[in-house]
C-alpha cells in the first residue's frame, strides 16, 4: 500500500456534511483504496471555530480556519467545498480550480448562480468540478444522466428534489393537520430550517431544476425564467378532494423539451400526481426522480434526498471518480463548460396542463354562472365543480378542475375570478400531472 500514489484531500467546511464525508472516508479508506489503487489522505480542513465540539476527531495540525489556505494549498489535489451560500464558497471553488485543481460539491445554490464561470474557470485552467452531492442527495441522478443514459435525449424529467417540502405533505396527508402545525414540528425535528422559506417556496427546488436541465439540455436556466410556486397555502380541503380523485399532492420540479421545436420549460410547483406514478407514493424525506429518454423510456430513481450520510455518500463518490481521474485519467468525465448553444423557453401558452383551482366565495345567488363566464371568457373549459363549506355561513369553496389549458390562459383566468365580487381572497391554483 505504502507505493501507491498518494491523494491529498481537503474539505472547506467541516460542519454535517463534512464531517461525514470525513468519518465515512476514514471508516471506508481500505477498502476504497483497494479499488482505487490509491492512498486517500485526509490532509487538511477548514472550520469557522476552532475550539467547536465534533463528531469525528481531527488533529490540531490538520485544522484552518482559513479556507482559501486548503483551496490554494499546492499539496492538495482534491478540495470539497462544503461551505455552502454563494459568496466565500464562490472564492474558494474558483481559487481551486484556478489551480488546476479537482472540486467536489454539494452546494447548488453556487451551481445554479454561478454555474458557467465555474465550468469555464475549470476548462481553462485544467481543473475538474464534480457536484453529484448537489442534486437528490444519496440518488445518483447526475451520474445516470451522464453516463447510463448517455445516448437518449430527455422529453421530460420530472421530480421531488425537496425533502422538507415532501415530509411536511406527507404528514398533512397523513395526520389530517394543517400546515402550520406540521412545519412548527418539522423545524423541532431538524427536518426544516429556522427560515424553512428556501424550501416550502420552492427555492432550493428551482435550484437543483437549473442544474438538472443543464445537465439534460446543455442550458442554463436562471431562476427568473421559471414558474415556481411552494407549498404554503396547501390546506386539507386541497389534500381531501386529491386523495378522493386519485392524486396525491407532491411539489415536483417539471423539465420538459419539445423536440419539435426545440423550446424547453422548467418549473417547480405543488401538482396533482396520480397515485399510479410511483413518486405520487414517495414519502417522509425521500426524493423522486422520473426521467423519460426516447431510447430508454422512462426510468425512476428514490432515495434519501438529504441528511449527512446521504449526502456524504455522494459527496465520496465524487471523491473516488475525482481519484481515479487524477491517476489514470479513468472513472467518471468532468463535465465541461455548456456549450454556446441558445434554446428558447416555452412562452406560457406552449405550457399546458389540466388544471384545480380552489376558490371561496359568496354563498349567493348568481355565482357560479360569473365563474363560469369568467373562465369561458378566459379561453378556459370546466371540467368539474365540487361545492364545500365555506369558512363562514355565508360563503362557499369551490373546487374546480380543467379540461387541457395553457398557462397563458388560465392565468388570465385567474385575473379575472379576483376582479369578481363574490370572489374572496386569491383562489389556489394547482397543476394536475397527466404525464
């Protein structure tokens, strides 16, 4: 073992991921070794607090608390940066890589803000970025798209990417509770974090969207050219009329492409999933992938999609395929900068769905002809209409689904119900997935 060539690895960040990927490596190291034809050296790592209680032990020597130092350092060959945000993360993974460094990641905010400078910094100063840690966590959906289902082109990729978002419906669905309960619970668990808004309005989602639809398209989607929408204003009469039609409510990323004109879309909102898809019955903290290739079909991946031993599982795959790169240019392919491709987005009316809206209103004569014109007037057909109880004695909910639409129009339906008078408050809109 002593003649084999040494990997020096440091980690820019040693909070819940990094120290997972430092007591996973350190249990694991023999035998990844063995496969690897490798000494895997955890040489150095960055932290905030020196004196900070953890949960793997590491000499004093190995420590900094500067990161820059681990990412610039001429000894190490491979640098993780699990810093996380945007901004020192940012500094760090360039640094590297102008170095001519290998970067592992698990950070997609920084992929999805900054994604063509690193790519580009990495293409033109030898270096190589790996971030399979960065979407669905212990899922290796990058791998799959980059390797096993290399020779298809994607229609559409379909997902529950958050877990936070998936447990707090899970339970709702489950326990009858509303949301508020639910997420105050969520964040005592540690499944949500003290500013749960990232998450539970789609953020984090739309993040791991961008980077799957580069990964499957070549294309940079910044997050202004998406529709996403959260979870927050899911109540149980949503969840009821689901369970009742065949549905569960999930919040799915959505990247389709239309080969025929080349235009793609991607979104992130809550959608009626009917329960025959195997994600409609993905629950607790787990994510989802479906992906829909034109040679393979369609293929579906589930697993945990965060949590320290999830994450680090991915994080050290990216570490052996970065190993075995460095000492025989064999295992996984870096990806490379996009290419100077230019694909439109679906403009709204190109984006149809069958749609659910929930709606209060007046419990009076004449409403549900208004409704009825509005949406006719709209471009709109109803499908069906369900009458609840309303919040008080003298108003009404009303459910009501779809024939196939667009969201040009419903949209401009939705304008038009809040003008009406005997509409209350903003009626809910929801996609129905008839994928």
């Amino acid at each position: 073992m002593s003649q084999l060539p040494v990997i020096n690895i440091g980690i820019c960040g040693l909070g819940t991921v990094g120290q997972g990927v430092w007591k996973h490596l350190a249990r694991s190291r023999a035998a990844l070794e063995s496969r690897l034809g490798v000494r895997l050296n955890l040489h150095r790592a960055s932290v905030r607090d020196l004196r900070k209680a953890r949960t793997v032990r590491v000499t004093a020597a190995k420590l900094t608390t500067d990161p820059l130092a681990v990412a610039t350092d001429p000894t190490v060959h491979i640098v993780c940066e699990l810093i996380g945000g945007t901004t020192l993360a940012r500094q760090v993974t360039l640094a590297a890589l102008r170095a001519g460094k290998v970067v592992v990641s698990a950070n997609k905010a920084l992929l999805c803000a900054h994604g063509p400078e690193i790519f580009a910094a990495a293409q033109k100063h030898g270096g190589h970025f790996f971030f399979e840690a960065s979407v669905a966590g212990g899922i290796p959906i990058i791998k799959a798209l980059r390797e096993g289902l290399v020779a298809n082109r994607f229609g559409r990729i379909y997902g529950i990417l958050n877990g936070t978002c998936n447990y707090i419906l899970t339970r709702m669905e489950r326990e009858g509770l509303d949301y508020p309960v639910i997420l105050a619970d969520a964040k005592r668990l540690g499944y949500a974090e003290a500013d749960e808004s990232l998450d539970v309005e789609g953020w984090d989602t739309a993040h791991k969207a961008g980077i799957l639809a580069f990964l499957a398209h070549g294309a940079w989607v910044p997050t202004e050219k998406m529709l996403v929408e959260g979870i927050t204003r899911i109540t149980q009469t949503d969840l009821q009329f689901a369970r009742e039609h065949g549905y569960a409510i999930k919040l799915l990323a959505v990247i389709a492409r239309d080969f025929a004109n080349g235009e793609l879309s991607v979104r992130v909102h809550p959608t009626l999933l009917p329960l025959t898809k195997v994600l409609a019955n993905v629950n607790d903290v787990f994510n989802g992938i479906s992906v829909n290739g034109d040679v393979v079909g369609e293929t579906t991946y589930i697993g945990r999609g965060a949590g320290q031993d999830a994450t680090a599982s991915a994080v050290i795959s990216d570490i052996a395929d970065a190993a075995l790169l460095l000492r025989r240019g064999q295992g996984c392919a870096p990806v490379s900068a996009p290419a100077a491709v230019r694909i439109p987005f679906a403009p709204p009316e190109r984006i149809r769905s069958r749609y659910y809206l929930r709606l209060d209103v007046r419990d009076e004569p004449g409403v549900l002809a208004q409704i009825a014109t509005a949406t006719a007037r709209a471009g709109v057909s109803i499908a069906d209409m369900v009458q609840r109880p309303g919040l008080r004695p003298t108003a009404a909910t009303l459910l009501l689904t779809t024939h196939a639409s667009d969201e040009r129009a419903i949209h401009a339906t939705l304008a038009r119900l809040k003008q009406l008078r005997s509409v209350l408050g903003t009626p809910l809109l929801l996609r129905i997935a008839d994928f």
